[in-house]
C-alpha cells in the first residue's frame, strides 16, 4: 500500500486516500482512490508498455468521437502511466451510473439489453478503422495460440482435451479464412463492463485491458451472448438475443443478421475465452481440475449443435 501512496504522487488529483481494492484478477489489481473525488487506479499484472499505450490512444479516440468511457489521467510530468514495484498503473476518473446484475437467476430486460446493444454500435462506429502508433500484442488469436503452446499438456492431462485442441485449430483455420470489417474491438462487452443511468440508457464503457483491433463483428458476438446467456443457463433468451442485436443494428453503420456468420463467430470468441480459462488451469500446477468444462465452453458447445 505505501508503494501505491507513493506512486499517486505523481498525480495532480485531490484525494490520494482512502484506497480500496474493488477486484482482483490474473491481469489486474483495481483500486477506488479517493471518496469525494473518487478515482480507478489499475496495476497491470501482465500488458507490457505497448499495449497500454494502444489501449491510451483507443480511450483517447473513443473519447474524442463522443463515447462515454472514463477519462484516463495523466500524471504531472505527462506520462500516461506510472510504476508500482515494477508493475505499470494508470488512473482514470471515476465513471458515475450503475451496472446491471445478469447471471442465471437476473437477466437484463429487453430494454437494457436493446440499449447496450446501441452502446456498442455506437463505438463500433468510431472504432471503425482506428490506427494506433504502438502495436498491439494481443489479437484474437492470442487465447488460442496460448492453448497451443500447450497442447501435450491438454493432449495427455485433460479429459476431452485432444479434443479441444482440434477445435481451436479450426478455430483458428475459420479466422484467417474471414475478410471482416475491422476496427477497435473492446473484446469484453459484459454486463459487468457498461454502465447505465437511472432510465436504463447506456452511461458509459470501462475495462479496455482485453482490447485490440479486430473483427467488429467479433465485439458482437460474444456481447449479444453475454447479454442474453449468462453462466449457469443451459441455452439463451433469445429474446434478449434479438433485443441486444436490435439495438446495435439501429446505430451501427454495419450492421449483422442473426445467421450462420454470426452463429460461427459466437462459436470463435466463446472458445477463446474458453481457451483462456483451460490455460490458466494448464499452467497452475496446484490445480486439479483436468477437465475440458467450463461455461464458456457449454456456450460454444450449443452454438456448435444449432
């Protein structure tokens, strides 16, 4: 903590304390600074320079074409990050609204859900075409080559893992085979992630550390599951579904069907974020679990038998 104290003095913002630590996960620490003029203070755990750079310049991009997302602070010798025992952090303003609980016993409504679709095909729109001066490492093919850096570990430890090798390969073979309209993708469009005002209208978009550019209809695919299928459900609400792609269409200037293209592309992202948790499994030697399951994997699993 006292490092992080000292770290914030490089910032010119009002409070520097209380701080609070909201969440914790295998990329972040994400700290509340502050109670009056609260702040979001992010230790990165594995994004090198060059990404974050890109993700500053996207923030700044979408910012400037008029999407709510949270001001990303600069410190007082202008740099848009600083260092935490080694670890690069930044700062954002706090961004006002609220978050809509979805899991498998609290689905969105068909409003909230139509309304952030809108919300992400109006970034789409800015998104489309977005350049950055630093390149970006992860692509959404990242997940999966991971997976297969791994693959005697699966192949020899896991129950069906042979198995989800095959899929990722073409998984793989389907997304270098696709010319899709590209741009800034967000790349975790959940609930969890976008905020809403008190009549349920969109208010705003956080978490840009899984971003890149990409396949926009990529950020639709796995959004409209997202918002229509949560963990623990066996098959979506279709309703939401159509409600979530609704609203994207009625902003975005490309639009989708909801067809065997978009169906094949909810297929991609789910595994990959599949991927993500198998390989996270596969590289903690203490863990037990040696099962090809998960819920992302059930969802890619369902979209695979339609």
């Amino acid at each position: 903590m006292e490092e992080i104290k000292k770290a914030l003095q490089n910032y010119n913002i009002k409070e520097k304390d209380p701080i609070v630590l909201l969440r914790e996960s295998g990329d972040n620490f994400v700290y509340i600074v502050g109670e009056k003029y609260k702040k979001v203070l992010r230790i990165s755990r594995r994004l090198p320079i060059e990404d974050i750079k890109f993700e500053y310049e996207a923030v700044k991009h979408l910012s400037n074409g008029g999407m709510i997302v949270p001001k990303w602070l600069m410190t007082i010798s202008g740099d848009f990050y600083t260092l935490i025992n080694g670890n690069i952090a930044v700062l954002f303003d706090f961004l006002d609204g609220h978050h809509i609980e979805v899991d498998k016993d609290h689905l969105p409504s068909a409003t909230q859900a139509y309304n952030a679709g809108k919300g992400l095909g109006f970034m789409s729109n800015i998104s489309f075409g977005f350049k950055s001066s630093s390149s970006r490492k992860r692509n959404i093919f990242s997940e999966f080559e991971r997976a297969l850096t791994h693959s005697k570990v699966f192949a020899e430890q896991f129950e069906g893992g042979r198995e989800f090798i095959d899929q990722v390969k073409q998984a793989i073979t389907f997304g270098n085979a696709q010319k899709e309209i590209e741009g800034f993708i967000h790349n975790d469009y959940r609930p969890g992630n976008v905020f809403f005002d008190d009549k349920d209208e969109f208010a705003g978009i956080i978490d840009f550390d899984w971003s890149c550019n990409g396949p926009l209809i990529k950020d639709l695919a796995l959004a409209v599951v997202e918002w229509s299928f949560p963990d623990g459900k066996t098959e979506p609400n279709f309703t939401l579904f159509d409600s979530f792609l609704e609203g994207y269409n009625s902003v975005a200037t490309n639009k989708w069907l909801k067809d065997e293209k978009l169906y094949s592309w909810i297929k991609f992202t789910t595994l990959s974020d599949a991927a993500t948790y198998f390989c996270d499994l596969a590289e903690d030697s203490t863990s037990t679990k040696k099962i090809i399951r998960s819920y992302m994997y059930r969802k890619y699993i369902f979209f695979s038998n339609l």
